[in-house]
C-alpha cells in the first residue's frame, strides 16, 4: 500500500538526497533538516483533502527515513513531527505541523545548552570529572559548568582505536580545565581520584541500556566498583524507540586499520595463512542501566529505567514504522 | 655496621656490574645470576672462620642487591640461598651455599616448564583465553595446552600504550592458536565469549593483590562481573617477600611520549601554556585478591589469599635486608 | 452502601458462575469473559439516568469479581472498562462502555502475538534461551523468533515440583527447538551456556517485583551472577494494580503431594509421630526487580522498575476496588 | 522584570512572614498555610485583566518562596496550585485557582494517613522492622499496621547526634509495639532479626537518591547486604523539583555541640591550638536508589527509579522556578 | 620403569580386587583398606634393600591406585602412607610405614567425630539450618549439636535428582530434629528463615572450589544473597591432592533415566526424531571459595582459600603419582 | 584427672590472683604475666621427674586460665609457651621452658611496635585514615607513619556508646594528626574522603573473622561499597585458637545505662510497663573475612583468610585445652 504513497515536495527530495550522500550530517544537524522538510511539504501541499495531506506528508517521511535508516534521530524527528499532525481540514493540518516542526527545531536548538545547564548543576565547585570519548552534549555540561564560575578537573581517556580522547582534550584545554591525559587502561587506577564519570550516548534503549563508544560498559562497571557515578549526557534525539519492541541496537564493526596498520598485522600474523588473525572493532558497546546513575537530557535528568517513559511520552507507544498511518 | 663487610669476589662484583648495567636482564636471567655469584663467592672463598664466611656472603649479597634494588627477583634469590647457608665449619657452610644456589637454578630453569604445565591443566579443550600484555608465565600455560592437544583460542587485548598484545599474538599464531585482536575497550564486550582471562605478574604482594601490567585490575573486574575466572601464572621469584613487612609496591611512571607523540600533544595543548596537559602513563595497577582466582606458580596452584603462606616457606619471615644477619 | 447495588443482567451472572465453577479459566480467558459480560450489561441497561447506570455496571463488576478474588486478570478487565466509561447521558455511557470493553477484547486477542513479537526482538539468531516453568508468553516469544528464522536453542529447567518443563520441552521440540533438559539443580553449571533467562510471571507488582512459580527469584540471582540477562513475558493483564497500595500478594501453598507421596512421607517420618517433619509447597515466589533486565508486554519492553506507570496508565490511580465510584 | 511584580495582599504577606519567623513550620503546615494565601490572594484579586491576575499570584508566590528557599513542600505547594491556574477570563481564574488551592489542602490533610494505609500493605502479621531516625510518615505505617492488628516488632536506631530514635521509640512504645532500643553502631548485628528497614525522607530527587538523616546510607547499604528490604515513606511533598534539573540538595551542616560539648573539646584538643580538631556534623546524607526497596507515597508506591515520573505529574516539566510565567 | 616394579603381596591384590569390585566402597573405607593393605606389605616384604622395599611399597601403591583412580581418597591414603615411609634399613622403613598406615587409619576412624563435634560448635542453640543432598560429614555436625543439647531445625531440599534430601531427613527425624521438606527451587525464599547452609563435599580443591551434588553452587550463590553463611564439612580424605596442579576435576554425567522415564521422554520428543532432546544429568557441580565461608574438617575449620596449605602438610607437594619415587 | 594435677608454686598463685582480681589486665600485660609465672614455676620446680615436671607446669597454666576464661591472650601465652617445653630431664625442661616464656616475652614487649612499622607502610605520604574505636595496634600505625615523616589526617568516628574516639582523637591530636571527629552515622558520607579504614581487634578467629567493637563489620562493608580498603591492626595474642575448633566468639552485652540514662529510659518508657523497651548493647561485632583486606600482626601481614596459618604455627593444631598433656 506504500507503493501508492504519493510523491514528495521537491524540497524534500533534496533534503534527503544531502542526509544520503551525508552532506547532512550529525544527529542534531539531521534531525533538523528532516523537520524542516516535513513543514515545507506542509507548506507547499495543495492536496485536496485531509487524506491526501496525510498521505503527502507520510510519503515524505518515510522518503526522508529511507536515506540513512539506522540514524535514531531521523526518525525521532519523524515521529515527532507526524504525532502532532492533527486538524480535521487541511489547512488545520497545515498549521499544526508547521507548528509542531517549528517547536521541534527550537527545542532541539535549544537542547544542548539546556542539557548543559542540567548536567552542570550535578557538578560541584572542585570536582574531577572522567571523561570517554568525544561527546558535544557531555562537553556542553563541562562548559557550562565553567561559565558557572566552578573550578572542574578532567581525566581523559584515549579511547582506542580512535582517540576521540584528544579531541575532548583540546576541547577542554580551551575552556580552561586542566586535563590528565590517560590510556584506557589506566581508567581503574585513576577512579580513585574521580566524582564523576561523564559520557555522552550514540542512543539509548527501552530498557535503559546506554548504546556508545566502545569501552563505556567497562569504564561503567570499573566506577560503579570504585563507587564513582556514571553521569550519561544525550539529547532526548538520542532515544532510540524502536527498542520499546524489543529491537535491539546492531553495533557497528568498523575497519581493521583503525586498530592495526597492515605492517603490524603483517607482523603478527608471519608468513602463516593470516586467516587464524581476526581484528575485531566493535564501533560501541551497550552499558546495562544498573551501572548508570543519572541519564541527563534537556528535559531534566532520568534514572535509565523510566527513561522508557519520556520516550513514550515523545514519541509514542506505536510500535509501526514512522510514517505509519 | 655493614660498612666493614668485606670485599667481594671480583666475579660477584662482574656480575653485579653486569646487573647494573643490564647486560644481565629479564627476571629470570637476574636471579640465576645472583645464584651463581653467591656459589662462586662460597666457592672461593678463603675464610679464617664460620663468621668471616657468613659475613663475605652477606658482602656478597648487599652488593648484587643494590644494583637494582626495585627488581623483585634479584632479593628472592639472595634470600633463598642465604637461608640455606648452614653448618658449623666453613667448609659445611661453603657446601650448603653451593648447594642451595644449586638448587636454586635448577628449580629456576624448571619452574615456567612446570607453571606451563599446571596452568595448562586448568584449561579444557576447545576453551577461549583472554590475554592482557604478554607474559611468558603466561604463554607457557597456552603452550602446553596446545602440546597436550587442547584446541584453545585466545582474544588479544592489544594493551595500550606499549601494544604489547601484539608480541603475545604473534607467538600465539606461532603456535597455531586462532587470535581474536582487540582494543583494550572491547574487553568487556568480549569477555562474554572468554572462558579465562590469563595474565602474568610483575610482582604478587603479601596481601594477595597482583601487580600487573596497567589494566589488569580493570579487565579482572570485568572478569567477575561477567562470570569469568581469573588465573595469574607467575613463578615463585615473582612473590614479592618485602610486602610481608606492609610494603606497597612503588608503581613505575613511564614516558610521556608511550602515549602521545610530541605533535599530538601540541594539537592538544595549542598555543596554550601546556601545565594544564598532564600526561600521566603508569606502567603497573594493582589487582586486589578478590578478582583473582588462582595464581599458578610452578610449586602449585594458590588462591591468592594463600599465597603469603608459600612466601613465606620460601623466603623467610625475616623482614630485614636480604644479607641481614 | 454496597448492598444497594441494583441487580445485573443474566448473562453476567451466567458469567460470573462460570468463573466461579472453573468453566471459564485462564488469565486471559476470564478477563476476555469479564469485559463481554460488561458490554452485555451496557448494552442491555434500561436505566433511567446516568447514575442509575453507572450503578448498574459497578454492580455488575463487583458480582464478577467476587468470583474469583485472586485472579489478577478480572479485576484488570474489570478496572479497565469502567475507565473507559464516560458520557453525560445514558446513551453515551452505554456506547463508551461497550467501546472500551471491545477494545479491551481487540487488544486482549492481539496481546500474546504482538509481546512474542517483542520479545522475540530481543533474541538473536542462535542464542541459548534458559526456560523456568510453562508459559505461554514467554514460549510466544521462541515461537516469534523461530518463524522470524533465527536459530534458537532452549535449556529447559524441569521445575520440581510438577514439572511443567516437560510441557514446555514438548512444545519447543514441536517447534524444532533443540533441547536440553535439565534438573532445577543444574541451573548454574549451565547458565555458562545460556545467552537470557526467559520467564512468564503470574503477576507483577508495583514495586516491579515479578511474582512467578517457585524457583525463579533463586534462577535471576544466579543468572545476574553469571551475567545471564533475565527477560520476562507477561501480558499487560498480569499487572497487579492492588500493589500500588503496598498491598503484597499472597503466596498459594500447595498440596503436600505434589512434593512427596505418602509412602515417601511414610519412609522419612518411620513411626515417629510425623508432626515434626513439615512439607511445604509454596507455588510462587518474589523476584526483586534488580534481578530483572526487562519486563515484555504486548505493549513494549519495560524495565520493571517503571512497570508502575503503565500500571497507572492502564488502570488508573485509584486504590480502591474495581468498581469503586 | 520580577521587579514589576504587583504588591501581595496582606494575608500573604503576612502569611510570609510567620514562615520566615517559623511560627508556622513543619513540611505538611507550611505547604498547607502557601496554599492557603494563594487561594487569598486569588479571592481578593480586583484584577482588571488575567495578565493582571496571573502576576499577582507570581507576585504572591514569589514573596512566599523566598522566606524559606530551601524548605522543599513551599515550591511545590506553589508549583501545584499555579499549575492548576487557568481559564481565559479573571473570574475563571479566580475559580479555577481557588479550587486548585484547596484540592492541594484536602489531599495533604489526607496524606499521612493514605501513606500510612499503603505503608501498612506491605508488613505482615509478625514483622520486625528497623527504624532510623524519627519521621511521622514513617511512623504513621507502623500505626496503620496496629491498627490494622497485625503484631510489629521495632528495632529502634538511636540516631546520633540528636538521639531521635528517642522520640519513635516512645511513640512506638505508646502504640504498645514491643521496642529494642540500640545505638547505630549495632544495627548490622540486628539487621539479621529485622524484616523491614523504615525511614522517612527530607526529600527526594528526580534521580531516585532518598536524602534523609545522616546514617540513612550506611544502614540502606547494610541492609541490602543482609538482604533486608528498605521502604521510604514520604509525601509527596518531600519530591524535589529542582532535581529534575540536575541540582543537588545541599547537606546542611549542624552545630558542633550537638557532638562534642566544650568540656570534650577541649579534652580532646588539649593545650594544642584546636584548629586540628573539626568536629562536622551534617544533618542528611544521600541514598542511591540501587539501596531502596520502595518509596511509599499517599499516591502509591513506587520503585526510587520511578519517582521522577510522579514529580512531573505533579509538578510539571518546568525548570524555572515556582512563579515564572 | 614402572613396569618393573616387583609383585604384590597377595593381600593387597586381594584388597586391590575389592576395592575394583566395589566390595569395598565408601570414601572412608577405601581410604582404610589401602592404608591397611600397605602396612600389610610392609610387615611382610623379605626386600634385601631399603630399595627394594620401597619399590615393593609402590608397587603396592601403584596396583591399589589403579582399581579406582577417580577416587580421591584412595590416593590420599596411598600418599599419606608413603610419605611417611622413613629410614635407612629395611626394618627402619618397615616400622616406619607401619607406624604410619596405623596412624592414619586411627585418624580416619576419628575422623567423623571429630569433624561433628567442631562442626557443632559453629550452630547455636536455636539455629535453623537448610542442607543439600546427604552427607555422613554434614550430618555428624548436626548429629554432635543435638548431643550437646542445642535445639536444631532443619531445612532440608529434597534434591533432584535422586532425592537424598528423603534420606538427610530420615535421619534428621530419627535425630528428633524438626524437619522442613522443600522442592530445590524453594530454597531461596526459605533461606530467609535459616541461620545456616550446611553440606558436605565430595571433593576440595586447591583453588578452594568445593566440588559437591549438583544444586550446591547455585544454593551457595543465593546464600550469600540473602546473608547465610555457608558451612561445607569434609573429612580431611576429600582433599584433591591433583587439583595443586591445576588439574580440574571431571563432573560425572549420570544416568538419563534418573531425571526423565521412558514415558516422560516419550511424552516430550513426541513421533520426532528424538535427537533435539538431550537430557544432561550432571552429578556435581563447583562452588568457587568465595561463596563459601568455612571448611570444616577434623583437624579444625578453615577458609577455603587456605585449605590448599592443609592439602600440602598432609599429602605433599608433590604432582607426581601417588607413588612416585 | 586433673584433679590430681599438683600444687603451683606461690607466685603462680599470686599472679592468678592479680589476674582474677583485675590488678593485672590488658591483654598484653595478662599475656606476659603468664609467661612470666610459667617461667617462675618452671624455675623453682623439684620436681623428681619428667613427668612430674610437665604436671606441675600443666598445673600451672590450668591454675593462671581459669582466672579469665574469655581473655584470649591469656590461653595463647599458656599455649606458646607449654608448645616449647621440651627435652628428655628435668633440667632439659626446665630449660626450654623459661627459654620459650622469655622468647614469647620479648617477643610480646616489641609486638607493638613491630607491627606498627609494618602498618605504617602500608600508608602513604598525604593519606586520610579512618578509624573507630581506640585501639593502641592502630594506633601504633599512625604514630609510625607519622615518625616516618608521612603526612596523615585521620577521619575519628565517635564510637558510640562508649565514645573511645575521643581517646583516639586526642591521641592523634597529640601527635600533630588532623583529626575531624565524626558521629558514626557520618561513617558513608566520610568514606568517600578516606584512603584507608583503620581498625583494631578484640579477637580474630579462624575462619579470618574480626571480633572488634560494635560498628566495625556495618563500618566495613560500606568501606568495601565505597572502595576503601580496611586494614586490622592486631597482634598475635589477638588471634583465637578456640576458634581453630569451630567455637564463636560469645559476644559481650554491657549494661543498658551505657546507652540510656534512668531518665531517658523513663521518658521513652513513660507509665507503661517497661517490659516492652529492651535495650541491647553488645559489645562487639563480627567482621567476615571477605570485608577486609588486611591484618597487620607483628609477624607481617596477612589475607584474614590466610590467618588460621600463623594461628597454627604460634599456637598448635590441637584443640583441647591449653593445660593438656
């Protein structure tokens, strides 16, 4: 019945050809775009009945959701616009996406800052913060905490293979904070000396688990050990409702390279047949939420086990495809 | 008092050079240097009296020792052959000397054949091995496991900052043993498919806690968490008698560059006064006894809150300085 | 105030005694019969004010109820209806109300397949599913996963003292599940093997605590301590509203025979007076939800923790009977 | 902006001041008399325009606030009332306000006693609870159970430095509960005889931590490692808002002398210079929500994870404070 | 070389042939007869040498060792006696072995008693205690308590699947005991009333793994969930000298038949192909040292991370056969 | 028959006196006295034989235990020194008699500050102690560490009821520590700035329990929550050989006042019969080994699990009474 969907706004063709060839790109930065796309096909529709408009504006989101469909904030953005797609005409139903695309981008402008401000307050004038990986919404909470006139300490860990660990370092350097710099494997050792452990989210599940950079449920268990919070910052685009049926998060295998050169696996593996050395590079990892003490958003702070709520609350209890009826 | 010990044999004071400037290294090579040098000061030693011979050995002893007063092996094998000097007559004393130096060496050279073999016995058939480091206590156990024609495969930690995972792989091919290379991060993810983690040990303290290679006590944590028992291989000369005294083990703090080359710390640090960047790269963390389930030696197989207990049998209660009267 | 509730219509009695007398049974079945018995009153209520009709239904889910007290389902069918009625007049009442009861009758017939359908999200082709006891939700999620393709493995506790792991062996072997059974004493030994421990509940309390047969809290302790996630299947009419006041649910004993036979007793107790030997058979017992990974429902996967909010969702705040005013 | 806030009527005003003065004081009397003067102010309003009317009560509001900032039912009776202010023209407002004001008054005046009932629910005929300071919600479940006839045994922790313990155990003495009275120190060693640890809260955060008297963690974490479940009995004016915004609750420090008196001071001290000796003394400390069993509120139960869920239905969203627009 | 240790006296072929018949059976009563059947050898060698007597005694030994080698105490008492086999004449060496087979079969024969009376001075007047299968060892503590006038209750599983829980009972009651019969999966909710966990042991390890009836593991796991301290009474003879080098003692698989008849399996395969149903029937299963708080045994109680100290006073260091040069 | 065990010497006498009648206490100071007066009785001994000698000796130590069954260092003095009585004559006993009781003598009058330097090492330059109770073994740690130029502060629970955290608050204070004294309640919120718990003990038992001030095990397991290591000061004399035979520690109720004045007592107990207010006071507590991570003897350091070693080796295997032949 999809087949019959009906086509899409120029505009929106465009907008999601540049979130396919990830000329658009960042969860944010997506998640905007397809909002837009959604009120410009709102705006320009001239169908001729309710059902139609409905059908234009599901034709678009499910156009829009086909370009990258494992991105949780596409159809975040989706769900979030269509749910509030109501009225009995189609001028109604006009407005009140229009409106609702338009509430969805300020919000999501706004969240960052907002998720900040929330995660700052956790933060006390003194505190040693662990930070994993590079995350703008964990920064965001680190920088605000800054403004705040509070004096933070951060250690920073590489993060293999990768060593996002760097960038989250200069960052940091330029607000100031001074940073100890450390490999991963030396996170155990250093918890004694932290408050709190600080990381951001690639997406979280229904059931509270936290999905992100690989070595987090490790880092996780080690603070829990060393009786350290773990502080997770993610924007409410960051929940990934499809798991509220049960789905769970594919994790990326990335290249091999990331870890090993070709000389260095050369070296390993001699002149035997190579095919006995495998490099595996799981891209993240899923933190159970019992090691997770406070999941941070815009909308206020959450224990991972209601945040199954808010994801309700946002995006619904359908369990369908975004652009389902 | 120890000022008037007398001169040493020159061959000892050879050795102990030798010692000092690491022509003689590797634990193992250490300790059976030492041994010989005390035979070789009984040996030829010209002693009026039972006292004068006691007290060249001592000389002999205090000068080995303090050419690398941190390395734990180096004491272990003064101790254990200056606990078998006795007698009554010089000449009695001179034969037990040489003959607990003796014996020394030749348990030495026996003892990672011996550990191999009873690591190897905790090992079934087509298990899959965790490794952090490389340790050749440890490789030894895989190696007889596959000699006993155990199927085993092993995941690889690469063990930043050296990647000495990498050495461990390479001999681990070489035996024919399929090698899962991972990063240190993934160690969590990876465990639920490991049925041992397998580690070697820089020193085993009095309290039962291992001293091992950084990330050690983060990966053994994991360990637990998720179901999987721990085994330290370490001969005897690894125990560390000093900690019966209440000694911590001082934790070497490596080369700023093992973990970021000079550029890399530039991009970090900008052109910001860099007393803000502080890279710090411990060699060793400590593992406490609880995540450990057994440390294998090649005098059996310990829990590790036992293991105080074989320190004692081998090295005396005594808490003073190896040539301590 | 009570006893001046007006008579019901025949058919809700008919129904009620059809509870009562066992003819109609199962969870799902009596709440079915207990929402169609509601519509039957609605529909048939010649009531000559909105008053005298909310009477009416109050009166006849109070007869339904009575029925059977215990059985978590009917007042949850009960409960749910009368939610969903509201009107200013008697003709609006009766059409909200024989609304809501057939929409509790759609949801009811869709519950199993949809929550097998969640559930079998959360498995993956060729896991290792641990099985306690029967249930026909949590066998709804194999199901699932078997027709989805996936390759799924079941070790199945026999679950003293009726052993209706037979039942549940039987039903996965029709399905081409292989099988591995085992006594409820082997359970741990073979957690090792096990990917998710998959239980039904026979309710689910508000404090997230999962009342199921006997046996089960002491399988989630082993299964956390193994690292064994715990997922349990139960419908949304397993919910137990009346533990939102702290009420506890009271745990069946069963009969003495189930466990030994006479002759058996007979062989323990010898001619002793037999009043020192004690047989005790509770049916259920109470899994803390720290135990627990995640609670599926026909209405998505929670994490029990916030199991509380659906309740309240689903059948309202109010603490006190069904068909309370 | 807030400068141009309109003067309050002076039943508020004074109102505020008998706050400030604490001639009114205790959670439940200051919430009751803030909603109390916004149903006043609300009244007598002479308002030309609801912008008007709608500042007034800010204004009103906001003089109630910030008598005492830091007492938690004060926002939240503000909180609740505002949020129920609607209605498009003065009068509407007015009413709307007024009932609101007294909807909160009726349900406060009734929640102790609700929350002692739903309290009650969970002991059973027989049960020794531990109890940790003096709280009348707390209490008021132990009374519940009396009366509900059930025999309860109390374990009653003295509670140092004040000794509140002193004032439950008369009560509970009064109640003719059978009551072992032991210092704090002892509770392990009696938890193995306790089936329910009982406090009450100060207040509780959106992240599920109960702050209560200080000792409450220690017991909570002693408990759970006895296995001995811990109930939190609070109203629902003890939930913080403000948490939901990731601010932390700050520990008031005590005096001194309700440790040490001069006489021990300075036999501690001596004739050294006493800034060596600081004796702290703070009045709460934190619980995580892993170490609580249940929070026990007049509108139920809930599991700590939960409870941000209540606060928000209660409370709303909003992150501002109580009177912003 | 082996093969050139001379014949045996026709007593110990004779005890030899018993203990492969099983005419001998029973830990202990083995262990005696090997003792005795040494000291037999012992009187009666003619050997010219002290060499020739010794290979006598090994070979003795040896053909003892050989009828049961999966029975641990049979070695034990081969080693045992051999490592006190002293002296520099054929007659030293005799008297010695005989003084020493005698030796160890007094204290074999006290053995029990001994256990029972230091296993009853950890149960106090009062206590409940909840056991596993049947042991001789654990019931000797239960037995010595109601000797000294303790008042004892008993929990007792009945474990599956051969329920020797019918048979602890049985005696229990002969005892005058008050026994609580339960199914295995009921044993968590009735730890909650026990003071104690107390089983026997078919063997320890050096790692301190108790290797005990299937069920033992998981009971222990939940013990110390709920708070219950775990007792495990062996005689001295149920030490694994073997497990010193790692060795891991294999489970026996029993009987099918024991858990499902013919017509249950039956009944479950159906008309299919029966090869999806496998029914595994493990006998033991391993509790780790950390689940278990004391080791009774006649010479005293110990941790089980010590026992390994015990295991090598008694039996020796040595990894080789029990007669070994 | 002992009975018949002859007359001991007058100063035997009169030290039991001194003993008994509290003018020698301490259990150093009982320890040594005991000593002594063995040495006494063997130095004045005329008696005709062997055996005469041993029975006069045995009198002795019977004579000296039954003053102060329950002072543990009392019997170990008995043990150790009858453990040295050796030789074939009378003079060679009575020698090696006084010989042992001077070496235990010595050895006791340096315990202290042996094990004090072995506790100082463990303790690092700038770490915060926590400690609770007074224990002049702890203590002896901290003044070690002090005298070794380490910069310690000390965290001092008060100790109630008896509040001996004064005695070491103005022990430490005298020593230049930084003390904050805390109430015991304050014990979690505190651990999170303590490097070390610090404690002492009454008694350690075999099974590595700490017998030692109430609050010590409720102390310990938040330490091991919060990630503190705790360390037990004690010396040899401390450990109880009883316990080798399964016998608890009876643990001492002190009187009620220590806890309640008259007046408090009657305040909470008001008109009502008092029967139903018991205050309970126990002394002591029992810490498992598995909460500590350390006893510091005079002999080393020991795992708690490894303990029953050393009690072996000082006191002997056997477990009857100290007098026994």
């Amino acid at each position: 019945m999809n087949d019959s969907l009906p086509a899409v706004d120029p505009d929106v063709a465009a907008t999601a050809d540049d979130i396919a060839e990830m000329e658009i790109r960042g969860a944010a930065t997506i998640a905007d775009a397809a909002a837009e796309a959604l009120a410009r096909q709102a705006e320009r529709s001239e169908a001729a009945s309710p059902e139609v408009f409905r059908r234009q504006l599901r034709a678009a989101a499910k156009t829009l959701y086909e370009t990258r469909p494992t991105a949780v904030s596409l159809p975040n953005a989706l769900r979030y616009v269509l749910r509030g797609m109501s009225g009995e005409t189609v001028s109604e139903l006009r407005a009140s996406t229009i409106a609702r695309a338009e509430e969805f981008q300020v919000d999501l402008s706004q969240a960052q800052s907002k998720l900040g401000e929330i995660g700052s307050n956790r933060l006390r004038d003194g505190d040693v913060v662990m930070t994993h990986c590079h995350s703008t919404d964990a920064l965001s909470c680190l920088e605000a905490a800054v403004e705040d006139g509070k004096e933070i300490e951060a250690i920073v860990k590489e993060t293999r293979p990768r060593k996002q660990g760097h960038i989250t370092a200069r960052q940091l350097r330029e607000l100031g904070v001074p940073v100890t710099l450390v490999v991963d494997n030396a996170a155990r050792r250093y918890l004694d000396r932290a408050d709190h452990v600080l990381v951001g989210a690639d997406s979280i599940a229904a059931d509270g688990s936290v999905i992100n950079k690989i070595g987090t449920s490790g880092l996780a268990v080690n603070a829990r050990e060393r009786g350290v919070p773990v502080m997770v910052a993610a924007q409410t685009i960051k929940l990934h409702p499809d798991t509220m049926t049960g789905h769970t998060v594919e994790i990326e295998m990335r290249a091999e390279r990331e870890v090993v050169s070709d000389e260095q696996r050369a070296d390993i593996a001699g002149e035997r047949a190579d095919d006995g050395l495998v490099v595996e590079n799981p891209a993240f990892d899923v933190t159970p939420p019992r090691y997770v003490d406070a999941i941070v958003t815009e909308r206020g702070q959450f224990p991972p086990e209601s945040i199954v709520i808010l994801m309700r609350e946002l995006f619904g209890e359908t369990t369908g495809e975004p652009w389902a009826p």
